[in-house]
C-alpha cells in the first residue's frame, strides 16, 4: 500500500500525463498534418506517455522527469513571457503557466527523490 504522499504524487504524475493528452492532442487535431505544429503536438502527447509511466513508478521512472523538467523549463522560458505581458496570447500564457506548475513539482519531487530516495 502506497503512503499518502506517494500517493499524492502518483496523482500529479497522473495530472501532468493527462494535461499533456489534452494540451497534445488539442494541438494535433488543430495542426495541419506533416507540419512543424503537427510534430510538436505529437511530441507533447509523447511526454504524457512518460508521465503516465512515472505515475504508475515514480521512484523507478524518476530519472525520466529530467527530460520533462527540461523540456517544460525551457518552455516556460522561451513561451512565458512573451504570453504573459501586454499583446501575449491568454490561451499560450495559461498554457505554459500550467507548465510551470509541473516543473515546479517535477524539480520538487526530484530533490526529494534525490535526498531521500
């Protein structure tokens, strides 16, 4: 049986797969196929197959959040403020806010993991 904070972050993992379905195949749908769009949403679809992986073993897959803590860092860098200020796209913005939640918590639970794993 899982302890309740483990739990918890088997819940985000959870959370972080399915935002990056969602985010992934809304963009997908919208993209015109073959396009530049088109790869990048079926990337971030991807991503969410590894955080559905890490939910199911966070203690196990917790090397793979690197690649999701950079990929969403970089992200959050390059879409961030642009969308954030004056003239910004609100939808980007919000998007890459969500962003920021996740890499917040996936550095969060790899210096837990790091300390005491």
């Amino acid at each position: 049986m899982a302890i309740p904070a483990e739990r918890g972050w088997r819940m985000f993992f959870w959370a972080a797969a399915a935002y990056n379905f969602t985010i992934g195949l809304g963009a997908f749908v919208l993209a015109e196929w073959g396009s530049p769009d088109a790869v990048s949403a079926v990337l971030i679809f991807c991503f969410g197959i590894l955080y559905a992986l890490i939910a199911r073993q966070p203690r196990r897959f917790a090397p793979v959040l690197l690649a999701g803590l950079l990929g969403k860092g970089l992200v959050v860098v390059m879409l961030g403020p642009p969308n954030w200020s004056e003239g910004g796209d609100p939808v980007i913005g919000t998007i890459v806010a969500g962003d920021l939640i996740f890499a917040l918590g996936f550095a969060a639970y790899l210096a837990r993991y790091r300390l005491h794993g």
